[in-house]
C-alpha cells in the first residue's frame, strides 16, 4: 500500500473530527440525552432492534482494521510491525466483544431509533478506519517498546478497565429476572461509588489504550469516550434519582468521589 502525506493528513483530519464531535456531544447533552435505550422518544426515525443495531453499528470498529490488515499484505506488518499490532489488538479485543458477544446480553430494552444507529455506525466506521490505518501503516515504534513504560502500564491500564467493564456489562445486564421489566438499583462493589461503573471501566480502558499508542488517534478516541460516557453516565445519574427515592445520595455518576 502506498503511503503519502495525504493519507496521513486524512488520518488526522478523522482524529480532529472525532475530537469535534465529543465536543458537540457537551452542547447537546446539556439538553437532552441521546434518544436510544431509557430516552427513546419519538421523530428520531423508526426504531431497529436493539440487539441487532448494536451488532450492525459496532462491528466496522471490529471488521474495518481486519479488512485493512487482509487486503493489504497484512502477513508483512504482523511479522514487522509487532507494537503496532500489539496496540491496535487492544482495539479489536474490546469491539470484537462489543459486537458479537455484548448485543446477546442485551434483554427486554427499546428499539434503537434509526438516526441513532446510523450515526454510531458512520462513528464506529470512520473511527475503525482511523485506529487500523494509523496503527498497521503510519505509526512507527522504537524496536523497545514493548519494554517502555508508556506500553506497559497502558496495557496493564487497559485491561484493568477491559475487566471492569466486561463485569459491570454482565451485572447490569442480568439485573432484571427473566420475563421482568423496569429498572432496578444496582448495589455492591463499585456501584457503592458511581452510578456507572461500566462506563468508568470503559474510560480507563481507552486511557490506557492511549497511553500505549501515545499517538493523537488514540487520544482523540479516548477524548471523545470519556465526553460521550460522561455525559450519559450524568442522564443515567439523574435517572436514578429522579425515579428512585431512596436512591444512595453519596454515589457520582462516573468517577468516584469526583463526578
């Protein structure tokens, strides 16, 4: 595959798209919440199951950097390349699990309102693109770092987050018994800190993910998830309180003992 300027210059104009959206995502989340899940309403479009947009709008993140490793020599950049490749695993790791293990945990929720499902899709698949090509073409790592501190400790970062958000995913999953509706606190663990604790895993993971790369791609994305998960995890805060009297009053949205 041929590398020029202009392909690198593409890759960070996704980057600071990427970063403008996580600030639109300020804007408008201090008006109302993204209509999916609890906040559907109508004039969003129809509505698409929810299990099957969250296979459909996740997976380009997943299959968009495989494509690019398969179709363009991928043998030559595994066998040369070992940190890229390293890093971008982090990447599929979390949305291969994302969208082919999590959308069947997924029970009894609102259909997904198509405008919804065509933005996160056209997100995952410029945001897939932008991770693969930087991180299989563009990036270029010292033959040492995999002994530096900024891999070693974003690795062990990003699969402290993968953990606590695979975790609280099951447990907020599985909350409600078989044939129940409506929602319920979630107690024990980091629930007794944060309203959100999958989302706290979340934001860990991709900061860890970041430090690995220590790359501008993947701060963008980091930026953009701690934004989008932040401002969510406030409405999910806000929910609870205003539907449950004696929600705990002690506990923040997302990060403990701060927000």
């Amino acid at each position: 595959m041929l590398l020029n300027f202009d392909e690198e210059r593409l890759v960070n104009y996704c980057a600071w798209l990427v970063i403008a959206t996580g600030v639109v995502s300020i804007i408008s989340g201090y008006f109302l919440a993204t209509p999916y899940g609890r906040y559907s309403r109508e004039g969003w479009g129809f509505g698409i199951d929810a299990r099957l947009a969250w296979f459909l709008q996740e997976s380009p993140s997943f299959i968009i950097p495989c494509s690019l490793l398969w179709f363009n020599d991928g043998r030559m950049v595994l066998m040369s390349l070992q940190p890229n490749t390293a890093v971008l695993s982090m990447f599929l790791i979390h949305y291969f699990r994302r969208s082919f293990i999590y959308p069947l945990w997924i029970k009894n929720t609102a259909s997904t309102p198509f405008f919804i499902f065509l933005s996160a899709f056209f997100f995952c698949s410029l945001n897939g693109y932008m991770q693969g090509q930087y991180h299989l073409y563009l990036a270029h790592y010292p033959e040492d770092w995999f002994q530096s501190y900024q891999f070693i400790f974003g690795c062990l970062i990003f699969l402290s987050g993968f953990a606590m958000n695979l975790y609280f995913d099951y447990i907020i999953t599985n909350l409600r018994k078989p044939g129940e509706t409506g929602h319920k606190i979630p107690r024990g663990g980091l629930f007794e800190y944060v309203s959100c604790p999958n989302f706290f895993g979340e934001i860990v993971e991709w900061g860890g993910y970041a430090l690995a790369s220590s790359s501008f791609v993947a701060f963008a994305f980091f930026f953009n998830t701690f934004i989008q998960l932040g401002v969510r995890a406030f409405y999910h805060h806000r929910f609870y309180h205003k539907k449950f009297e004696d929600y705990p009053k002690n506990r923040k949205a997302v990060i403990p003992f701060v927000f």
